[in-house]
C-alpha cells in the first residue's frame, strides 16, 4: 500500500487487501459485538494484528509453527488458545477482525464474506454497510437498517440488485469513474465523515476464525 493511499478516510481499503476483502460498518455496536453477531463466542476472540491473521490464512497445517513470526512456539499457552479458538492446526477459512471508530464498530474480513451474511443481524443498532470486493474485480455492497435488509447490489449492474435501488435507498449513484468498492468507500466518507487510519487497523484488534 502507498502512503498516498492513507491520505483518505476509507477508500485505502481498496488498496491494502490483493487478494479481496469485506468492510463492514456498523452503527452502535461494540468490535466484541459484532464478532459475536457473526457467529464468533466470547472466549473464542482472540487479539491479533493484521499481519498475524495474514500470517494465520496464508500458512499450510503442516507448516511448523516457528514459521509464525508474532507467535513464540514454545509458549504453550499461546498455542493451545488460538488452537482451542480455531486458528490452528489448519488455516481457517477466514479471519473477521474487529475495531471501532466514531461510534461505529467495523470489521474486516479476509479472502471471504462472512459479514455481509449478517448484515440483518449488525443493523439491529442502526445502519449497517458491507463492501466487498474480491481479486477478479467484482464488488457488491450491502445496506441493511433497524434488523432489516434494505438493498444488495452490484453497482452500475441494477439488474442484479435485491431490494431497493442504490440511489433509493442511499442516494448513492456510481457514475463509473473509479472502481466500483472505491466509489462507495468514498460515498461512505462524505456520508459518514469516517476517518479510519490504516495503522489502527493493523495494530491488535479482537478476532475470530471461521472456517
């Protein structure tokens, strides 16, 4: 990622994840709150940075585990909670990490999806967005509100939206001069006035696995 890419509220995001992500923003909730609204359980939220959970996705099970440089392999304690939390032996599928900034709690979410299947659920507060983006380009963004779903769609392709027009529900209308994630990341921003440094995001936020 660029440092010119940090100079924004939000649309970095697009930049710092090759191979996809999903953001999600949620209204009145806790980082804990919202993994466990994604399925995670209490004891099983474990603190990590963005590059131990890079670490964590990207290893093979029989990769020995001094090959994880932010975990020291001979502490037992270390090992058998992320093993008893479901980030070893095998990589699980994906990683949600959560933090918060100016009263919203977001969460991020490496190579999958899962938070955009709970948006219902991440709303129950207020609003809830999701943005996800994977390697071959596609890009979908969610929006639900008060418990319920109010839109998904694929921008500029209104035949493949469920619920309510983009520019209905949101006022949001992509007039293709950027990539589809980075013009909602930048409607979020002026819509939101959410500032969220990347180095926040790298440093330990509450996570949890899934697979």
């Amino acid at each position: 990622m660029t440092e010119g890419s940090r100079d924004n509220g939000l649309r970095w995001i697009a930049d710092a994840y090759d191979t996809g992500y999903t953001f999600a923003l949620c209204e009145g909730l806790s980082p804990y709150e919202l993994l466990r609204r994604v399925g995670a359980e209490e004891h099983h939220i474990v603190p990590l940075t963005g590059s131990a959970a890079s670490q964590l996705l990207l290893r093979d099970e029989e990769d020995h585990l001094s090959d994880l440089d932010f975990l020291d392999w001979e502490d037992e304690a270390a090992v058998a909670q992320l093993t008893d939390a479901g980030f070893l032996p095998a990589p699980p599928e994906t990683i949600v990490r959560a933090g918060s900034v100016a009263g919203w709690a977001y969460g991020l979410d490496g190579f999958y999806c899962r938070t955009a299947r709970y948006l219902a659920a991440l709303s129950e507060r207020g609003r809830a967005f999701c943005v996800h983006s994977n390697e071959k380009g596609f890009s979908g963004i969610g929006y639900a509100c008060r418990g319920e779903m109010v839109t998904y769609f694929e921008p500029g392709l209104p035949d493949f939206t469920n619920g309510a027009p983009a520019q209905a529900a949101l006022g949001f209308a992509h007039n293709g001069d950027e990539p589809d994630d980075v013009a909602f990341l930048r409607f979020l921003e002026s819509e939101l006035g959410i500032f969220l440094p990347w180095e926040e995001t790298e440093a330990e936020l509450p996570s949890a696995a899934f697979s």
